[in-house]
C-alpha cells in the first residue's frame, strides 16, 4: 500500500486569542496541524512535544521575551520560524539581530502575507505527489468549483472586462462572479478556506449568499447580511472565507466595495501609477461580531480595478514585489483580457501550488480605446 504523506505541523505562540484564532486558521488552511500556547515557557514545551515544522512567535509574551524564546528553541528545534511584532522599532530591531528567526511580519497582518511569507519559506521542498484514491474527488471538486464562474458574457457600456481561472492541481476555494445590473456590474470576488471538494462547497456556498443580496441597494446592509449567512455556516465547518464585493456604477466610474481579508485587489491608473487596496476587515467567519466598513475608488478613463488570487501572491517573496508585478502586468496592454493573460503568466501552471485567479475591469478611454 503507498505510504499517506505526513502533514505538517505548526505552533502558534500568541498571548491574543483573537490573533491566535486567526493565526490558527490560516495555517489550517495552509494544510499544517496546529497547536497553539499563550506564553513562552509553554510554547517551548510544546515545540518539544509536537515538533512541528513552522512556529509563529509573538515578540511580547507574557511570561519572557519572545527573542528569548527563540533563542531556546534552537537549542533543539530546526522548525522554521516566523515572529511577529506590534511596534516598528522592533521590527528595527529584528532586522537589525542575529536572533534564530527566519522570517518577521509587523502587526497587524494580512493573512494574506502570512500565506505568502509561510509559502516562500516552504518553496524549496518539492510539493507531494497526489495520493491516487483522490483523484475522483478532486475531478468532482474541480467541476463544482468550475460551475461557479459566471457563464454569461457580461459586457458593460464603456469598459473592458476579462476574468479568468486556472485549478491547481489540489482545488482550491476560489471563485469570481460578476452580472449586469441596471447601473453597471456587480462583482464578487472570493477565496474560501481549504482544499478539495470541502472548499468548493463552501464557495458555492458563498456564491448563492452573495448573488440572492444583490437586489439591496445599501451595500453595507447587503454585506452584513450575506456576511451573517455566510458566517454561520462556515462557524460549523471551522472555516473561514475572504471576500472582495463591489458594485460599478458605469456612469460615474465609481467602484464602491467591500474588501473582508482579500486584500489583492489593486487601482492601476492610465498614467500608470498603482495603488492596493487595503482590506477593510477581517475574512468571514474569522471573528464574530466583525464589521467591514465600505470604501470607493473612482475609475478614471483608462484606469483599470485589477483583482487577483493569493495563488499569484505565492510566487513573491513579499506583497510589495507582488504588487509591483501585477501593475507591470497590467501596464500598456491592449485589452483587459491581454492584461489578464500577462499576470497568469506570472504563476506558471508547472509551478503554482494554488488556484490563480484574475478579474480585470477597465475603463476605455474617450471614443472606446483601451
């Protein structure tokens, strides 16, 4: 019988619960086991005791210095380690020290950036062979995740519009999805937590939420409320989703969205300038009681809203070097669907170990050059 390849394991030493629940999550959703302890000593004991591969460790702790911390566990650990940190001049100081750590985000993070920062340390493994008595779950997977994307051909008066997506090999939760509405498009643009059929689920899941808010013309009360559905079934299953949800007003080129924990989601303007847009709130379903505020950008004429997947995050090493990438992706080419094909290429299929998604709507300039 073939050998069932060992999951990796992680340790989350965080004193915040709500920090430490999301931290948890995430690396879930990485495919890792996790534990987890509230102070030095015990994560310590715990590294001991589980051996993992990856540990995230809080700079202030408790019970000791998480520098200390470190420090101990490469005594007898070989785990790769990521530390975390509230304040810049710690980070200074962490750029600045030989102190055993591999990697150090500043909080407060994107989850996001943990993905992209865990998927970097990791890349010079060779990813796992698929275990063959999966693979007719993952062909019944990659049917319900391609029966998501929208089917019709959606043309708005005055914009180029392309969308595209490429499965890896695993299946993922990714999904975009855009309709007409009698002021412009309506776009919703997700990731849900895991792999396989689970994930596809959940996505479909989300995508019924989403599409039956559309009616509601207050966007903030049409997010909460697909957010409170959402939530509720993701509660069950310990899973969470990030969502980007926006609404184009075609007339005026202004783009009002939601953005819970996607955070790829760029304004690329005609003179070329670039700007992220920041995620305005957790994902779904990380912490109860969240509230994502709405925000707005305006789409000039030649400006384009790019927005892609963490699975072309996950080639870079840093969000910075990802988003400069996407912009010079999306510079000076001919149509919208020409800039989508450039950033695919910028995660080649033979390489990539997520689903890599991509939507991009631009606005054509005077007399409908692109």
């Amino acid at each position: 019988m073939p050998s069932i390849p060992e999951a990796r394991r992680a340790v989350v030493i965080e004193d915040d619960p709500d920090i430490r629940g999301l931290l948890v999550r995430v690396l879930v959703k990485q495919g890792f086991e996790v534990s987890q302890a509230q102070a030095g000593l015990p994560g310590v004991e715990e590294v001991r005791r589980a051996k993992p591969d990856l540990v995230t460790l809080d700079l202030n702790l408790p019970d000791m210095d998480g520098l200390e911390v470190c420090k101990l566990l490469r005594e007898f650990s070989d785990a790769f380690i990521v530390m975390l940190t509230a304040r810049t001049d710690e980070l200074d100081k962490l750029t600045g020290l030989d102190n055993g750590a591999d990697d150090y985000i500043s909080k407060p993070f994107s989850p996001r950036e943990l993905q992209s920062r865990i998927n970097a340390l990791f890349r010079r493994h060779q990813p796992r062979a698929a275990d063959p008595a999966q693979h007719s779950e993952l062909e019944r997977a990659t049917e319900v995740q391609q029966s998501l994307l929208p089917k019709e051909d959606v043309r708005v008066d005055g914009y180029d519009l392309a969308g595209a997506f490429r499965p890896s090999r695993s299946v993922g939760g990714d999904f975009y999805d855009w309709y007409r509405t009698p002021d412009g498009l309506h776009l919703t643009f997700a990731d849900a937590m895991g792999k396989g059929m689970g994930a596809a689920l959940i996505a479909a899941t989300v995508r019924a939420v989403m599409r039956s808010t559309g009616h509601r013309r207050d966007l903030d009360a049409a997010f909460a409320s697909a957010a409170g559905t959402i939530a509720a079934d993701l509660d069950s299953s310990n899973s969470f989703a990030t969502l980007f949800h926006a609404r184009l007003d075609a007339a005026s080129g202004v783009v009002n969205y939601i953005d819970a924990g996607h955070g790829l989601a760029l304004h690329v303007r005609a003179n070329g300038e670039l700007h992220r847009l920041q995620s305005g709130g957790p994902p779904v379903g990380a912490w109860a009681g969240s509230a994502w505020p709405q925000s707005a950008i305006g789409l000039a004429p030649g400006d384009s809203l790019v927005v892609v997947s963490d699975g072309v995050l996950d080639v870079f090493d840093s969000v910075e070097s990802f988003t400069e990438a996407v912009g010079s992706a999306t510079r000076g080419q001919a149509s919208a669907q020409a800039a989508s094909d450039a950033i695919l290429a910028l995660a080649p299929a033979e390489s990539a170990e997520d689903d890599v998604t991509v939507v991009v709507v631009r606005r054509l300039l005077e007399g409908g050059a692109a």
